[in-house]
C-alpha cells in the first residue's frame, strides 16, 4: 500500500447490521480491539468522544453527511464522514414513479439529518421519510404496508437492504451493490438510475398484455378453428397454412414489444 501506510492483520472480525464492525487488529506488536461504526453504537464501549470528534459529527450531521466514528482499545480516535451524490436525474426519476401513481418511501440507516437533506433534494414527503433504520425496521416497514392492502417495490444496493428486498411482493438491486443485495432482488438494474426501474415496470406490463393478447388469440383460432377440421370443412393443407399463420401472428405480435422498447 502506497503513502507509508501497512496492511495489518486481524482477527474475531464481526459485523452488526446498521451498527459497524469489530476486529482485533495487530498495531505495531500488539492485538487492539478496533471498533468502527455509528456514534451511538460506538459511544456504548467508550467513555465520551473528545470535543474534535464532536465537532466532526455535528458538522456532518449539519451537512446531511454520514459519520462512522472509530474505536481502539476503548478510545475514539477518528471519524469518517461520507457524503451521498445525488444522481442528476434522481428527481425526474421520483416525480415519473409518482405520475405512476406510485407512493414513494425513503427509508435509510443514514442520519436524520442526511436522510432529510436527500429527501428535499429528491421530492418525497418528509412524512415518508424513515432515518437511522435497522434491517429489521426495513422489514417492518413493509410488512406494515402489506397489512394496509399495499404491493411494495422495494429498491436497494446494499447488506443491510438484503431482508427488505426478500419481504417485498417485486424487489430490485442496482448493478453497482453488494453481491447480497443482488442475489436477494428478484431483477437487477444494470442502469444506475431510478429510471431503470420504472422502465422494467413498464415492459412487464407489456409483456404480460401481449401473453394474454397472443393466449386470446391461440384460444379464439382453435375453438373456431378445430371444429371446422374435424367436419371435413377444411382441406389440409389449407389448415397447416392456417397454422403456420396463426404461429407467425403470436411471434409478430410478441417481436412487437422489443420494437417499442428500442424506441
């Protein structure tokens, strides 16, 4: 690793959901306990944090920025604060989704503060906004809309995202999260935009009219159709033309949807 910095070794490595993570690193000749994660989980095995640190997650706090705060052998020591980048068409995604008449939740272990700031920033409803949520919170979040008679689209990219996205009635995952996001959504965005995700909505509304429309159709031909044949009304080689034909429309008419997709 370049700048003089080592990499060292660890062991006991843990990770609580929504909290941070916990190992024993060896600095210099000694095995510490490092502790990595938000404030308030890192304040439980610390006396106090020092006033630079508190100045830093308030400053974060007062910028919408997240904060993780780090530990050894029982002192806090330094924070990392990260910030999140709006996409530039985050807030057309959003108002598309809800001229699809769709309610739109934000729901996030990031800090009230951030959460607040990115949902202004973006058009949802302060009243739909859930900051410094658990795994479970997520869950419980859904479940919740289920029992008020809702389907829940649930969008994510990340670990603590990967039981919400397995509760949801349609789940998807951005191309660019974690391997278990991924495997949990039921459909994966390869675009990084909320875009992608009503685009998918709308082509398996297409998909599943042109089933029904080209399973009309097969059923409508062959209750004409076989009855017709079986009185000897129709030659055959007539009939396998009529066949082919009717095979032919069904391709036609499913070949019609990656047309208007193209488009």
């Amino acid at each position: 690793m370049g700048q003089g910095v080592s990499k060292s070794s660890l062991s006991d490595y843990s990770q609580t959901s929504g909290q941070g993570v916990a190992a024993r690193v060896i600095i210099g000749a000694v095995e510490l306990p490092v502790l990595i994660g938000t404030p308030a989980s890192i304040l439980k095995a610390t006396f106090t944090f020092p006033r630079e640190l508190q100045d830093a997650i308030a400053r974060a706090e007062m910028n919408g920025h997240s904060i993780s705060v780090v530990a050894i052998d029982g002192v806090a020591l330094a924070t990392i604060e990260v910030g999140d980048t709006i996409k530039p068409d985050a807030e057309k995604s959003i108002a598309a989704l809800k001229n699809a008449n769709m309610e739109t939740w934000l729901i996030t272990g990031d800090n009230q503060s951030s959460a607040d700031e990115i949902s202004k920033l973006v058009g949802i409803s302060a009243d739909h906004v859930i900051a410094q949520a658990s795994p479970e919170d997520k869950v419980l979040l859904i479940k919740k809309l289920h029992k008020d008679g809702k389907k829940v689209l649930m969008l994510g990219d990340g670990i603590n995202d990967a039981a919400a996205l397995v509760e949801s009635d349609l789940s998807m995952a951005m191309g660019t999260g974690t391997d278990t996001a991924i495997s949990s959504a039921d459909i994966t965005l390869l675009r990084p935009t909320l875009f992608a995700a009503l685009d998918a909505i709308n082509l398996s509304k297409r998909t599943l009219r042109t089933i029904k429309g080209n399973l009309l159709w097969a059923f409508a031909y062959n209750v004409v159709g076989i009855p017709i044949a079986a009185l000897g009304f129709l030659d055959p080689m007539y009939a396998g033309a009529a066949m082919a034909g009717s095979s032919l429309f069904v391709v036609l008419n499913s070949l019609r949807i990656k047309v208007r997709q193209t488009r």
